[in-house]
C-alpha cells in the first residue's frame, strides 16, 4: 500500500509508520467498535489535546464521554487489554492480580474510607488525551460507592464520602482548583466489578504524586 493521505488510509494504518505497516488488520482492532474507529482514523497532529478548564468543564456537566485517547495511545490501549483478557482471561483479573495485588475483596470496614487497606491510588495506566501537566489518578477501593440506578449516577452519600475524602487526601497538598475527581457511568468503565473512581490534578508537587501512589509508574510509560 503506498497511501499518503492520511484520510484515505483504513483506522489500522493511521499513526503507524509505514515501515511497520502490517499485512492486515490486527486482530485487537478487527472488532473496534465505530467511536474508536474514528479516533484511530484521525492523525496525531490533528488531535485536540484537552486543556485544564476544558477537563474541569467536560465533569462539571458531566460529559464524560467526551474524554478520549489520543489515536496512537488508543491504539496501544486496545492492544494491551487484548493481551491482557488472552492471558489473564479479562482485565480486571489483571488489573486484581498485578496491579492492585489484591487477594482479599471483602473490605476491611463496613464505613467507607475509613480502613487505608480498602483504598489504592493508582496512576490511570493509560490516560485520556489531555494537557501534559494534568496527572490523572484512578482511587480503587473495596467497597461499593452506590449509584442511583435511575439516573446513573452517585447518590447524595455516595458523593460527599468521596468529596470528604478528596478533601482530606488531595485539598490539603494540592490546591482546591488544581483538583477535580469523577466516576464514570457504568456504561462508560472499562474495567467492570471493581469500584473505582477518578482524579485529576493541575500541575501538582510530583513528590507527593510519588507518595500517594507509592512511586508508581503507569504503564503506558514503561518500556515496551
């Protein structure tokens, strides 16, 4: 295939350079659904990384579909989970396994955030396209955080016990305006069955990222 135009090359080809351009298309990406199609199909450069307010607006309204991954990132995130469910037979029992290490789901308290070994913070291993200095974290936890099946979303308790403990984990070494967190919709996560929900902080002391994560590196930023 000797296609230079972008536009007219198949969503497997966009992003790969053509000395490594592969004889079909590979299997992670055959059953793409149409949404990553069409990021896989757009070139990097022509990508619209999201900036601090535009991130703090898309929770704020709560379009969250709206986050996406850049093209070539998506591509190596499809990729992964496709290994990831050949070897481990889905996600979640890696992310359970060598991620979290967890063996034991059964939460320590019954009050949420109240025991530390019911909570992990983790780097999102492979984040959404967004501003650079945005460092975007996944809190894991044991215990359910309740949604309201009618609407998909938290209940009133459910968001103050993680407001309190942003508050009290994130507020106080992060300003409150360089901090912002959400769950996505059960429609939207990709990894099902394990309680999570997400952070995000503008331009923060890297030490304490460190420490919070315990030195952590996501995988999107390890050797291959």
């Amino acid at each position: 295939m000797t296609v230079d135009d972008p536009s007219a090359l198949p969503y497997w080809l966009v992003n790969v350079p053509k000395d490594q351009w592969p004889a079909g298309c590979p299997d992670y990406l055959v059953n793409a659904n149409a949404k990553d199609r069409g990021i896989l199909s757009t070139p990097d450069a022509e990508y619209h990384v999201h900036t601090w307010p535009e991130v703090q607006q898309i929770i704020k309204t709560n379009r969250i579909d709206l986050f996406q991954r850049v093209p070539s990132e998506l591509r190596r995130y499809l990729g992964f989970n496709w290994d990831c469910k050949k070897q481990y037979g889905s996600v979640l029992n890696f992310v359970r396994q060598e991620r979290l290490k967890w063996e034991d789901l059964t939460p320590r308290s019954k009050i949420p955030f109240l025991n530390p070994d019911d909570i992990k913070v983790l780097y999102n291993d492979w984040p959404y396209g967004v501003d650079e200095k945005i460092v975007h974290l996944v809190v894991w936890t044991k215990f359910d955080l309740e949604d309201d099946p009618e609407t998909d979303d938290l209940t009133p308790i459910a968001r103050k016990e993680i407001d309190d403990f942003v508050n009290e984990t994130f507020y106080k070494r992060v300003p409150k305006e360089q901090v912002i967190w959400f769950k996505n919709w059960k429609s939207l996560k990709s990894v099902h069955a394990m309680e999570h929900f997400h952070v995000m902080l503008y331009d923060p002391d890297m030490g304490f990222v460190k420490e919070i994560t315990k030195g952590e590196v996501p995988l999107s930023r390890r050797p291959a």
